[in-house]
C-alpha cells in the first residue's frame, strides 16, 4: 500500500512517461479507490503539477524557472541537463515532454531547438520563448509523430547541432530505443553528428525494452542514482531515486 506522498510521486512519474492516466486504472494499480485517486489529483492541479481531465489527468508543463527542490523528475533532470548548455547552443531534440521542460530551464539561455517534431515546433512556437526552432523538414509519419527524410544524417551535418538531447523509450549502455523507426533513425544521426550526446531518463527505462535501436558511441546519462552496474563506465549524473513505480513508453 501506497502512503499518500509515494502515491503522489507514482501519479508524477506515470504522467511524465505517460502523457496521461486514468483514475480508474490507477486506482486499481494502487489498490485504492476512485475518491483517493481524484482527492491526489485536485491536490496536485493545486500545486501546478497536473491538469485534471474527464476521467484522469493529463501531463503538465512546469513552470519555469523551477525550484531545485521540485519533486519532478522531468524537472531535476532537465536542471542537471541545462547546466551543461551555453546561450546559443544548438540543439537536436527528440520528441516527447523533456525538450519541452528543459526549454524552460534555459528560459534565461536563449538556444536553438532542432526537431523533427511537429509537435515540439508548436510547443516552442510562442513569441514569449526566446529560443529559435528549426524544423527538419520532411515527410510527416502520423504513427510516429515526426518528420520523416531520405538522409536524416546529411540534415544534421547541414544543421550542425551542438548536442544531441535523446529521450528514448529505453535505454542500454550502447543504444537507445524507441518505439517508432523513424525516432531511430533521427536520433542515431543526430548523435553521429552532435559533439555531445546527452541522455536524460527515468532509471526504470534502463531495463525497458523497445524495437527500434540507436547506437551510441558515447554520451552522458541523466537519471535516478540506483543506475545498474551494466551501466557503469558511462558518464553519469544522477538525482535521488524517488520510487519503484513501473513506466510504460512515453505517448509522445
């Protein structure tokens, strides 16, 4: 059973991986009932960290800046990424909520986001964020979520990203692996052309499994501090490992 604060954290983690819950999925997870659930999730819209929908509860942005005692995964690991990047750095971009959150991290470090996400162009597009977006162009895959093109790896030695910043649905000490080729395929090319390659994840994704893989020749993983010994040798930044709750692959 579930204290009311390691519910909570649960709740978060879901939602960063997620996307979005149900309260009567999570209610059976838990082993609670419906009214806990919806009494954790009025509490947490209060606080900023949710919004409630129909039936559930969405993903929410953070605010930015974000304090440096935030219970937020997605938040501490984008602080700990950010720390690495200058004002003006280009930077590739997965799809998925982590650019999102580290973008507002770097509110007071203008950069430049590369992606191949529609979504994430439309997420950055507002006057008010300073950063500049470059679209990868190409042909979009609906299933995916992203642009799709002939040569990702000749655009990224056009658009010469300074990092590679990769959210895989899984991660192993020489690949990350998604859930769509087409992430594949643009995350190897990006990390093949970036000088560096920055990897923040929940440390459960380090024993997930995905189909389509990216090699990694060298980066530095971003995660909770229980890292598997596989994973020893790979530069390592950590945050402290809040719970055990299980993700599934994030739906973005």
């Amino acid at each position: 059973m579930y204290m009311s604060r390691e519910r909570r954290q649960y709740i978060l983690r879901l939602l960063e991986q997620r996307g979005s819950i149900r309260t009567s999925a999570l209610a059976r997870e838990l082993g609670v009932t419906d009214e806990t659930i919806r009494t954790d999730l009025v509490d947490m819209q209060a606080l900023g960290l949710l919004q409630r929908v129909h039936g559930g509860a969405r993903y929410s942005m953070p605010a930015a800046p974000a304090t440096a005692d935030s219970p937020r995964l997605d938040v501490q690991l984008a602080q700990l990424v950010a720390a690495h990047i200058q004002p003006g750095a280009r930077i590739y971009a997965d799809a998925g909520p982590m650019a999102r959150v580290l973008a507002t991290q770097l509110a007071d470090k203008p950069c430049t986001f590369i992606t191949a996400s529609p979504r994430l162009v439309t997420a950055l597009a507002p006057a008010a964020i300073q950063h500049r977006v470059i679209s990868t162009g190409g042909e979009l895959d609906k299933q995916a979520g992203i642009f799709t093109h002939a040569n990702p790896e000749q655009v990224m030695r056009e658009l010469q990203p300074d990092f590679a910043l990769l959210c895989p649905a899984a991660l192993a000490p020489e690949h990350a692996a998604y859930r769509h080729a087409a992430q594949a395929i643009w995350a190897q090319a990006a990390a093949a052309c970036a000088p560096r390659t920055l990897v923040p994840v929940a440390s459960a994704l380090l024993t997930n499994t995905a189909p389509h893989r990216a090699q990694l020749h060298s980066y530095t993983l971003f995660t909770e501090d229980n890292v598997p010994a596989e994973f020893e040798g790979i530069p390592t930044e950590t945050v402290p490992y809040i719970t055990e709750a299980s993700f599934n692959e994030p739906e973005y």
